[in-house]
C-alpha cells in the first residue's frame, strides 16, 4: 500500500531513502511485542543477532516491524553491506586526508596521477577522477553485488547472510560463539563507520556542521 501511494518522482526519491536508513536503524530495534498464535513464527531482532550494548534493540519507528520476515532479512544484509562499504570509506578518507596515496598515474590522457589527488580533500578528489574510472569503481560493485545475490539459497529465504566477495575469509575453523562475537562486532564498527562518513561528507559540504571536524582541511 505505500508503494502505491507514491504518486509523484519526489516521494519515490523520499521512500527511497527512508528503506535505504532502514537497514541501519533496523538494527537497533526492539524485541516484537507479545503476538498472537498466528504470529509466533515471526522472526524479532533477537532472531538474527547482532543487539549489543549499550542501545540494545532500540527502534523508535518500529522499522523492524515493517513488514514480513523476508523484509525482516533485508534490512539486515542492506546494513551489512552499508556497514562494509561505510568502513571502507571512512578508512579511504583518512588515509587520502593524511596524505597517502599510491604511486603513478591514475589518467595519463587526462594528466591525473594520484599524488595531486592526495593533495585535495577526498570528496573533491572523487570529483577529479574522469568518468570512465568512476564507471569502472562503479561497474565492479554492480558485480560484486550480482554474486553476492546469486549464491545458493537466498537470505531472505534463510540462507546465508552476505559474505565479502574479495578477499575470501575462511571461518570454518572459528566457533559459532566466537562468529557470533565477531558478527557483532562488524556490525558495530560498521555502524559507526556510516556515522562517520556521513559527518566527514556533512562537514565538507555545511561548514561548521560537525563542530569536532571544523578547521580541519581534510573536511
């Protein structure tokens, strides 16, 4: 029914970025109330891991609630996947802002190396890398989604959550308590990585919006 009552470009583009917060703010949501017997299947917060101190089930809009378990299911892998790409901006910005860089050309038709990218903040280094490299950037996380989505049982339909796609981790070795911990722990530092570049990108773009960054060139 929500879907259907978006009848105009600008509610979609809203919708679409209220189920984008959604997998993050899912996680934090709070153990379903008592259900009916009908219900008793339904899958909660609790079911799936990942509710840690110090906010354990927090969900004030009851997002987790929102609709089925499969959905249930999505906005868990969405905030895993947000969660990895979120650490790995956040490590790229710091280790751009700080000055590292690899060596060479990044464009020789257009004269880019990446030691003049090091010298700008990351968010306008983004903006100096020629189209055809962002395509490519762009073009290898569209296939590292498609196999992601395409291995085995669906996780939504109770098979595995999504794993990294390069490097390959083995953790056949590991515990399932000690997996568990380090789920959790992902998950966490995953969290506060998308904090993290969203305040890194707020402050480039609104000056003084983030009071802890203002002054820094980096931002």
């Amino acid at each position: 029914f929500f879907f259907l009552s978006l009848s105009c470009p600008r509610k979609m583009k809203v919708a679409a970025l209220l189920l984008a917060l959604a997998g993050s703010a899912a996680a934090f949501a709070p153990s379903a109330p008592a259900q009916s017997a009908t219900q008793l299947s339904a899958l909660t917060l609790d079911d799936i891991g990942g509710s840690t101190a110090p906010l354990k089930n927090y969900d004030p809009l009851r997002l987790s609630l929102l609709g089925s378990d499969e959905t249930l299911l999505w906005f868990r892998a969405a905030e895993l996947k947000h969660a990895r790409c979120a650490m790995v901006a956040t490590t790229g910005y710091l280790i751009n802002a700080a000055g590292f860089h690899f060596p060479g050309m990044l464009s020789t038709s257009e004269n880019i190396s990446f030691e003049s990218l090091s010298n700008m903040s990351p968010v306008d280094a983004w903006a100096a890398v020629p189209d055809a490299g962002k395509a490519q950037i762009i073009g290898t996380i569209f296939v590292a989604e498609l196999y992601t989505e395409s291995q085995g049982t669906h996780y939504t339909k109770g098979g595995k959550m999504p794993e990294v796609v390069f490097p390959k981790f083995d953790f056949s070795g590991v515990s399932a308590e000690t997996l568990e911990t380090k789920r959790c722990r992902e998950l966490n530092n995953g969290r506060l990585a998308m904090i993290a570049i969203m305040s890194f990108i707020s402050a480039h773009n609104i000056p003084g919006s983030v009071p802890a960054l203002a002054g820094i060139d980096a931002f």
